[in-house]
C-alpha cells in the first residue's frame, strides 16, 4: 500500500493570529496540547521563534519515551511556524534523519483565526512496505498518516480549547 506522505487539518478558534501564533511559535508549550509531546528544550534558553531555532522535543506515546531534533524552518509573525524533525534518539537525539515537516497556518477569519497544522512524513527514502511494517508496529496498527491525523484533531482542539478559555492563554 502506498504511503500518504501530509496529513492536515484546520481549526477555528475565537482568538487573534497574534495571540495563536505567540502561543504555537514557542516550542516548549506545545506539550499543553499534543497528545505525544511533553514540550521542548531550546537550545540557548527559551527565546522568540525565528529560522534556525534549534530546539529538543521531548515525547511520549504509552511508556515509550524519546527525544527528537528539530530546526525551525519558517517563523513568519501571526502568520506561519514550521519545524523540521532530524534526530531522533531515546534520551538523546543522535540518529540523524530526515524524520517530518510540521507546519502551523494562521489566517485571520471573522472574529478569530483559522489554524491549520500539517504533519508531512519526511522519510522519503524508506521503501513503502518497511515504512508500512514500521509504522503499523510504533502506532498499534495504523498507519502513520491515519495515527497523525488524530494526533493533529487532538491537538487543534485541545489547542482550541485553551486559547479559548478565559485563563488558557496565560504564561
């Protein structure tokens, strides 16, 4: 079976593009809302996103725990935040690949802003059935865009329902 390489979906939520991207473009939060990320750990302490940020995600999926590698690849204000995942490792990040794109899209929209999170499966160079067999045994048997299409719905309405509670914005 071929693989599906992106997998997105949107989210309104009643907050303005400034607000939603001061929240998404600092990798350290993102554990408030993933259902897999426990937060991040930037390199040179947390600071405002910008292009070459380099920061360790810190993960979770059952007992199962690991760290990743990324690098911010867009850091556009209120409007666009992108990371890519390069390493990977159980404490420490030190098999380097390319791993995913992730990608946060803001468009302003009546009286908030539309945010579209996009997974995009950057191990390209994996033949199908060994990325298949992989993926079915690291998720439970799904496939790896099916597993990321629920993580991103998680994630877009826990993300929602923060930014839209009257104390969920704060820190």
């Amino acid at each position: 079976m071929p693989r599906v390489f992106t997998v997105s979906d949107s989210v309104f939520i009643e907050a303005g593009p400034a607000e939603v991207y001061r929240q998404l473009s600092q990798p350290a939060r993102m554990g408030r809302w993933s259902p897999e990320n426990l937060g991040a750990t930037v390199r040179g302490g947390e600071q405002a996103a910008r292009v070459g940020l380099v920061f360790d995600g810190h993960n979770r999926r059952g007992a199962f725990r690991w760290t990743t590698r990324c690098t911010v690849t867009a850091a556009e204000q209120d409007r666009l935040f992108r990371f890519r995942v390069h390493a990977i490792g159980l404490r420490r990040p030190t098999l380097r690949a390319p791993i995913a794109t992730w990608e946060y899209r803001l468009t302003p929209a009546d009286t908030g802003t539309e945010v579209t999170e996009t997974w995009t499966d950057d191990r390209r160079s994996w033949p199908d059935p060994v990325a298949n067999l992989f993926d079915r045994v690291v998720t439970r048997g799904l496939p790896f865009a099916d597993f990321q299409r629920r993580n991103i719905r998680t994630t877009l309405r826990n993300l929602k329902t923060a930014l839209e509670s009257p104390d969920g914005a704060q820190g």
